[in-house]
C-alpha cells in the first residue's frame, strides 16, 4: 500500500481512503494489485535475466492485459534496479530530475520499493511511496521524478502507449522543495 508525504504541510497519509482520494484529486491514477501469480522463485529477486522478466510479464498478464485495455498501452516491459546495478548512483542523479513527458507513466511495483516525487494540483510537490503491488501513473505534462528509497532496490513493470515517443522533458522549477 502507497504512502504520501505532502512537502510544504510535512502531512503524512497512510488511510487508504484518504491516499486514494489525494491521488485522485490530484489527477493520479492508483491502483494496487496482487502479486500472488509471480512464481515464489522470482520473489525479492532484483537482478533478472530476459527470460524471468518475461515470466513476471507472463504470470501478471491478466491484470496487464486488463490495464491496457482499459488505458491505452500497447507495450510492456520490466525493470529492476539494486545495488548490483552498474552506475546505480549515477543513473539515480540522472533519475532525480524533475521533469515531464507527453504521455502518462505508470509502473507496477513487482518488488521492493520506490518514490514518485509529484507537483500536485496546488503548486507543491508530494511523494508517493510505493510498495509491491502498487500501482500508479503519473499524468501527462506532470513535473516529476521518480527515485529509489533507503533500501535501494525495485522490480518494476513498465507500460507504454508509445515507447518511441517517451521522452523526458527536464522542468525547471523554483517552487521545488528538496527535502
Ligand atoms: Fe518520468
């Protein structure tokens, strides 16, 4: 289950009804899934060949297929990031970048954990803590970032409308509070 943490009040949200509601009012899509299906071999696992990514996919395809369908994505694919990653700090800098993108980004939090820093509605920024078996999407034309938390490892399943066309747009802005 996702946690919030609105920057400018410091307020923290752990009520589900009241992080669903945030969420929504904020133009956020939230979803959280059950991750029973993903075989217990690839449990807490974070460095993934090709072929037991694609089984996550495999054991997930009903609910990806469904969310497809229903949003518009027509490809697919799976991320996993720790500290056996080559370069994680520098891909994290490189992460930690407010930006946008013309289309929505959504992810799937298979394993471990991260945070989606968001410009809410009201001009401040709020983190979306997530955990396995959420999942979530990002606006559209949103400031954002997302990062990795203290424990520094995800699975993450990525959805796309066009891959190709999937770009960041660095965002500059001064009302961003870092801490
Ligand atoms: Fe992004």
């Amino acid at each position: 289950m996702a946690t919030i943490r609105i920057r400018n009040t410091g307020e923290q949200l752990v009520d589900e009804a009241n992080i669903r509601q945030f969420l929504t009012d904020n133009g956020v899509y939230y979803d959280h899934w059950s991750l029973d299906a993903i075989p217990a071999a690839l449990h807490n696992r974070f460095q993934l060949d090709d072929a037991e990514k694609e089984e996550i996919l495999k054991s997930l395809a009903p609910q990806i297929e469904a969310l497809a369908q229903a949003r518009g994505y027509v490809k697919w694919d799976v991320v996993a990031m720790s500290e056996a990653t080559p370069n994680l700090d520098e891909i994290l800098k490189k992460f930690e970048q407010i930006h946008t993108h013309t289309e929505d980004e959504v992810r799937v939090m298979a394993a471990g954990s991260g945070v989606f820093i968001i410009k809410g509605k009201d001009g401040g920024y709020f983190d979306v803590e997530l955990t396995a078996g959420d999942v979530i999407s990002v606006p559209e034309h949103t400031p954002h970032y997302f990062t990795v938390t203290a424990e520094r490892k995800f699975v993450a399943v990525r959805l796309f409308i066009d891959p190709s066309g999937w770009v960041a747009h660095p965002y500059d802005d001064p009302a961003f509070t870092q801490a």
